[in-house]
C-alpha cells in the first residue's frame, strides 16, 4: 500500500489531488490521509485524519510514504525503514507561511530511502519505480541520531 499524508495542520490539495490523477496507474492500492483539505479523491481511498492509535499499524503496513516535508513524518518513515517522497508546500501557492518545506528536502534530498518530487511527474514516476528503503545500517540508532541532530539544529535555525 502507498500512503499518502498531509500532516494534521493544513490542508495540501495539490499533493493529494497530484496522486488522485494517476492513483488507477499504480500497481499498489493508495490510502491518503487527506486533513483539512477540500479535494475529495476519487481514484483512491482516503480518510480526513488517521486516529493516533492507527498510524504506526498503518506505516508498518505501507510499503512506500507519499509526504508533505514534515519532520515528524520523515522521521517516522525513518523509524519504520520506509521509503518516503516529500513534496514540499510552497508559500507562493498559499500552501504554507514560508518555504521552510523547500529548505527541508534541499538539506535531506539524496539521503537514503529519502526521495524529493518537485513537480508531479517526479511524484508519478517515483510511483511507478521501485523505490529503495533507508539502508540497514542507516537505519541505526546512529544513522538516526544524526538524522534527529540534524533535523533539530535546522529547525532552531529557521
């Protein structure tokens, strides 16, 4: 299964309609956490908001985490060994206050099992790839700790 979230805090139409359009493509079923948006899929299945009791089940069970530039789900992507593409919100399209999100994959693109889709054909062809997980030993507690280092330093920056 491929998840699909957008955080709890605002809505990410873009990212969720971006997947709808070519959900029926996909060898996989989608699931997409949709939030506060307005946009109703209808290509995939989808739930306003997944109850915290459910979302590690749910993670565990995905086998690829389609994402806004969350750090809390970039991290939980880490801590389950799953592979994740974040598609950053954007200020100039009223997604978000400020381009931090850019900020974000600029700094963690490249990193294992880290992938960034800046347009909706990058989304739709990593989709369509098999895509690689964390790797075992960047999956450690050290691999981690320096992800979470990182992570918390660029956050007390900006």
């Amino acid at each position: 299964m491929i998840l699909v979230t957008v955080g709890t805090q605002l809505p990410f139409d873009r990212l969720v309609r971006s997947v709808d359009t070519f959900a029926k493509e996909l060898s996989k079923p989608v699931l997409a956490q949709i939030g506060r948006g307005s946009y109703t899929p209808q290509n995939m299945k989808w739930i306003k908001n997944i109850e915290p009791k459910d979302f590690d089940n749910v993670f565990r069970d995905a086998t690829v985490i389609v994402s806004h530039a969350g750090i809390g789900t970039v991290l939980t992507a880490k801590r389950f060994g799953k592979p994740i593409i974040l598609v950053p919100r954007q200020a100039a399209l009223g997604e978000h206050r400020n381009d931090h999100q850019l900020a974000t994959v600029g700094q963690l693109a490249g990193r294992p099992g880290i992938y960034v889709a800046h347009t909706d054909d990058d989304l739709r062809n990593y989709l369509l790839d098999e895509l690689d997980s964390p790797s075992h030993e960047d999956s450690s507690e050290a691999g981690r700790a320096s992800l979470v280092t990182y992570l918390k330093n660029y956050i007390a920056a900006v």
